[in-house]
C-alpha cells in the first residue's frame, strides 16, 4: 500500500513548505522512498488528485469542537460546517473565532475535542504560536473539494484515504522530548539528541511492537532527520507510521473508536486507544 505522511502549514512557500515523506507499506515493513516539499496550495490540491489506492496522515486537525459548533451556530455535520466555512476568507475565519473567544471567562477559550484531550495536544482553535487552527481552515476545505475519504468524518467509495496524524504522539512514545523548533535560536543541541532517540527507536525493534511494522530508511535520510532543526522531515516520517498503523488496522475502523464524533475527527495512534 502506498502511504503519505504530511507534515502541514497554513501558508506553504519556498522557506516552509508542506514535507511530505511517499512510502510503501509491504507486509509489516514501512519503507521510506522519498520526501518532496509542496510550495503551494495549487500542488497540494495536485497531490490529492493522485490516483488511488493510498492513505495519507496529515498532521492539522481535520475538526473544531462540538462544543464551538454548537455555540455558534455552524451546520450539525462535517460536511455542512467545512462547506460553511469554505465560502470565508481566511481573515474572517480568523476574526469569527477571536470575537467567539471575547466574550469568554479565562480557561474556557480555546474548547478541545475529545481526542486533543487524550492526545493532549492543543486546541483547534489556536491561531497564534502553532497556528492549527488556520491550518484546518486551509487543509479541510481542499480535502472536501478533491473528494478523498475522510476518516471519520466524511466517508466515501474513494481509494484515496485521509487521517488526521499527530506526529508528537510518535516522539512521546519513543520518550525523547522536545525535539524541533521553527526557531533557529532554539535548535539546541538537546534538541538534536532527541532527534537522534526518535531515529534510533524507529530503526529498532520496538517500533514494531508499538505500531506493527519495522520502520526502514537510508542512512542519508537518518542523517537528515537528525540535522533538520525544524523537525519538519522527521515529522512528515511520523505521520507516514500513524497513516500506515491506520491501514493496517482498517478491518478495525483504521482504529478509530466506534464511539469518536464525526464532527470533530480523530487522531489514529495506538497510544489514544
């Protein structure tokens, strides 16, 4: 099976584009091929439009809370809010969302879905320092318009499947701690040897306990994951682990529970089950 990792932004361009780490999946080997850097939305619309079958994890969240859903008023399924959504700019997104958190009390401002909380990753509303939530205003309207599956929210008879990854579930299993930064000043050296750890539990046995397959890549791209301070190599790699773990438990529901809500998405890792 083909599989596609993404590590994602919002504003994708020369200095910070979208990584994307192509891999093969066969039997219980994920072995990286290549990685390729999208600078444009027009190419990332034209890598959604790839024939099929493949399975991509893309690393933005896929869904807003039920709970800003439902204050604000947005269409009651996916579909209907996405859509909803896609017809704003980005700035009145942006503003929609910082009026709603206005009129707020300190502590119930940025809701989280059900999954960020098991994650604990941030809110989908963030729009400043890790912006995600820009980056679900960007991502999800082009994956409703290119007509892959979206696992859970918007399913459909298509060979072309998304999930919603979050590669830092990866770097908390292998227990390396903070790893990257956009921040030049702050790719440390401690950075780098958790760098190094990650690299090392993906090329040991461990991984596949964890996710069900061995992990294999050249020694150039281990190279490059090490001295990418940005993370961004190492992260679309992580994503490609949490898109191939998903396939291989598609006879489970891609291993996302029976009970998650459609509305707001889920994060596939086996740590959230």
């Amino acid at each position: 099976m083909k599989i596609y990792g993404l590590d994602f932004t919002s504003n994708p361009g020369l200095k910070k584009s979208i990584t994307c780490a192509q891999c093969w999946l066969d039997d219980d080997v994920l072995s990286l091929e290549s990685s390729i850097h999208i600078t444009s939305f027009d190419e990332f619309e034209q890598f959604l439009r790839q024939p099929g079958p493949w399975i991509t994890g893309m690393d933005f969240p896929f869904g807003q809370p039920r709970k800003l859903i439902e204050n604000i008023g947005w269409p009651q399924t996916w579909e209907g809010y996405v859509r909803y959504l896609s017809i704003l700019s980005k700035p009145e997104f942006i503003s929609i969302i910082e009026e709603y958190r206005k009129g707020r009390k300190y502590g119930d401002k940025l809701h989280r879905r059900i999954t960020d909380v098991r994650a604990k990753s941030q809110s989908p509303m963030m729009l400043d320092y890790t912006p995600v939530g820009k980056m679900f205003f960007e991502g999800t309207h082009r994956l409703l318009g290119a007509g892959v599956s979206i696992l859970p929210s918007c399913r459909r008879d298509d060979p072309r499947i998304v999930v919603e990854a979050y590669p830092a579930l990866v770097a908390r299993w292998a227990k390396a701690g903070s790893y990257k930064s956009d921040d030049v000043k702050r790719q440390t050296l401690a950075k780098q040897s958790a760098r190094e750890e990650i690299v090392r539990k993906l090329q040991s046995k461990e991984i596949k306990a964890a996710y069900g397959f061995d992990v294999h890549f050249s020694d150039k791209y281990a190279e490059d994951f090490v001295r990418d301070g940005t993370g961004d190599e190492l992260d679309a790699l992580l994503c490609a682990v949490q898109a191939g773990w998903a396939y291989s438990q598609r006879d489970a529901n891609y291993g996302i529970p029976a009970d998650c809500d459609p509305l707001e998405g889920w994060i596939v890792d086996p740590l959230l089950l």
